[in-house]
C-alpha cells in the first residue's frame, strides 16, 4: 500500500519568515520540504508565478527546493510564496525578502 503524505514546508530555519539582502547581492533561499509523492514546487512573487530567467534560478532535488535571484535592487523587495502541491493536496507558505539599500 502507498503512504500518502500531504507536502510541508520548512521554514524552521528562517527566524520570523524573514530575510534582509544587501542590494546587488543574490537572494538564496534553500528551503526542506516533505511530502510523498515528492510535490512539484512552484515559487510566486507578489502574486505572480516566477520563471526561470538570467537571474532567477528555481530547483528542486529529493527534500529542497531552492530559488535564487540574482543581482536584486529594491523592487526584489517583497514577499515570495512556496507552493507545494502533489495527489493529497497543495500547501503554501510565504517568506519576506527585504533588499536593502547600498546607502544603509
């Protein structure tokens, strides 16, 4: 019989769901996730799904996904939403990227 397992994410090792990236540098987050099937991870970014760019690199592999934006300015500023989702159902959760400014 196939064990069923709703997808989670964990954000354990993200204090407050939030992270602080200087200006220019890349936004790296790695981020376990469970569930079996293994779910598919889509990432969103004020609402809209991401794609695979020059700058925006999504993965995931077994328990982690990962996504990295590079070279970020202030409009990267914002909240991006992980969304799992496999046959028992789909699971989101969101994480703060503030950029801060080279004048700080």
């Amino acid at each position: 019989m196939l064990f069923l397992v709703l997808p989670t994410i964990d954000f354990a090792g993200i204090p407050q769901k939030t992270i602080h990236v200087p200006a220019g540098k890349p936004i790296e987050l790695a981020i376990p996730i469970e569930g079996r099937p293994p779910p598919a991870a889509s990432w969103f970014f004020a609402g809209s799904k991401l794609k695979e760019s020059e700058r925006i690199k999504m993965e995931t592999v077994a328990k982690m996904t990962k996504l990295i934006v590079r070279e970020t300015n202030i409009h990267d500023t914002g909240e991006y939403t992980l969304e799992l989702k496999n046959t028992t159902g789909t699971v989101t959760d969101t994480i703060k990227v503030i950029i801060l400014g080279k004048d700080l």
